[in-house]
C-alpha cells in the first residue's frame, strides 16, 4: 500500500489517498474531486479548471498520467 495526496496529484488539499496501485489512488482522486465539486470547494474547482487545460494540449495528459505513475512507483510502501 502506498500513499499519495490530492496535491501530489494536482488537486488542492493535503487529503491521504491510499492504494495498491497508481489506478487504484487514481480512482480515489476522481471520487475525491466528485465529492468537493458537490461542496464547491474553489481551490479543488481551480485545480479541475487547470487540469482541464491540460487535457486540450495534445499528448500533455498521458505524459502527466505517466510522471504521476512514476512518482507513484517510486514511493516507498506504508508501514
């Protein structure tokens, strides 16, 4: 298990997300985002408007997605 926070994920808060693997901390990070779109949290609203540009820039994700991953296989597991 290893754990990453919604800002190492480019998110806004210092919220622990845990996982086996990066798709599993990933998934957690979409519910995380869901559920502070619902509160209108504006710091979590920014980070979606920012990741969202992102998206437009041919290829720009998938390299984001991947260094995430990398930083993600790098982390030493919990104890």
């Amino acid at each position: 298990m290893k754990t990453m926070t919604c800002k190492q994920l480019g998110g806004a808060c210092d919220t622990k997300l845990h996982g086996n693997t990066f798709e599993e901390i990933a998934q957690q990070s979409k519910n995380h985002v869901a559920e502070m779109f619902k509160t209108n949290s504006q710091p979590h609203l920014n980070a979606a408007n920012a990741m969202g540009t992102l998206m437009k820039t041919p290829g720009a994700m998938e390299a984001w997605f991947e260094s995430k991953r990398k930083e993600f296989e790098a982390l030493p597991s919990d104890k």
